[in-house]
C-alpha cells in the first residue's frame, strides 16, 4: 500500500488536534461531549482514527465514544459539508406539508434525508421541531430558520447554496 506524504502530514494533524483537546479537557466533568464538540469544531468531522484517539486519551471503550457520535445528530464520521440544510419533520410540519419537501427534495434533487451532495456543498438532515410550530413547515440552513417553507421556497435555499447564486 502507498501511503502519499500529504496523508500521513493530515493524520499527523488529526493527531495532533485530538491529542491537544483531550489533554486539555480530560479533567472537566463528564469530558466526552465538550472533546467531542471541540474536535468537531476544530476538524469538521470525527473520524475513526479520532474515536480512537479520544477513547484512549480519556480511558473509555471505542464503542462508548462511537455510541455518542453516533447518538448526537451534531456530529458526523463523515466530513462535513459547506451547508447544512435541516427539514423539521415533527408532527405540526408534517400536518402542514413537511412530507412534500422531503418528496421534492428526492425528486427535484435527487437528495434523501441523512444524504449530501456528491460535491459535499450541501448536507440535509432531519430535525424534530425547531420552535416554528405554528408556521411549519420549517427549515434551517446554516442555523438560520426559515418559516412556512414550500418547494419554490425549498429550491430558492438550496440554489442559495451554489456558489456566486444569491437567493431572490
Ligand atoms: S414541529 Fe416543526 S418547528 Fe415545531
């Protein structure tokens, strides 16, 4: 197997990164979530050899870190994407129409809840009400809530998130 310098100088990072948050934090109460938080700040993704990395630093098994990644919709294994796009599909969204979104967005984007883009511009993931009951359905893009979302509303976020495309 070749391994390119560039692989090993990123993973050297990694190291580096994950080493320096978990001695920072290992001693703080129920350290698991801030090292979490802060490594998925720092390197946008938490990777397997992260999970890893953290366990042993803080002395857990690899399937207690991973059963947290995992759990918290927050984090993600995989890197992160430029945007993220959350359709609510809790129940007040979906008496108003939240399934229709889901719907176009497979047909008119060929994008599934859970997936992202093969250009990892745009990332789409469900959530479970985001305080805009009384105007559903309701969307966040990059943490900003959009109210009573329809599909021309849909289209209008998602070409939002191309580059040099404003929204209308
Ligand atoms: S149910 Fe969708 S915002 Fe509350």
């Amino acid at each position: 197997m070749i391994v390119s310098t560039s692989t090993l100088t990123a993973k050297a990072s990694e190291d580096r990164v994950v080493d320096d948050v978990v001695a920072s934090l290992r001693d703080e109460p129920g350290a698991l979530l801030p090292v979490l938080h802060a490594v998925y700040e720092q390197l946008g993704t938490i990777s397997n050899n992260a999970i890893d990395r953290i366990a042993r630093g803080l002395n857990l098994s690899r399937a207690e870190v991973y059963g947290v990644v995992t759990f918290y919709h927050d984090f993600s294994t995989a890197p992160r994407t430029r945007h993220l796009l959350k359709l609510c599909r809790a129940e007040a969204c979906q008496a108003m129409g939240s399934q229709a979104l889901e719907d176009h967005l497979l047909h008119r984007h060929g994008l599934k809840i859970g997936e992202h883009t093969n250009d990892r511009r745009l990332a789409v993931k469900d959530v479970y009400c985001l305080g805009l009951c009384a105007c559903g359905p309701a969307a966040m893009l990059d943490g900003e809530a959009h109210a009573r979302v329809d599909v021309a509303g849909l289209d209008r976020l998602i070409a939002s998130t191309q580059e040099g495309e404003q929204v209308p």
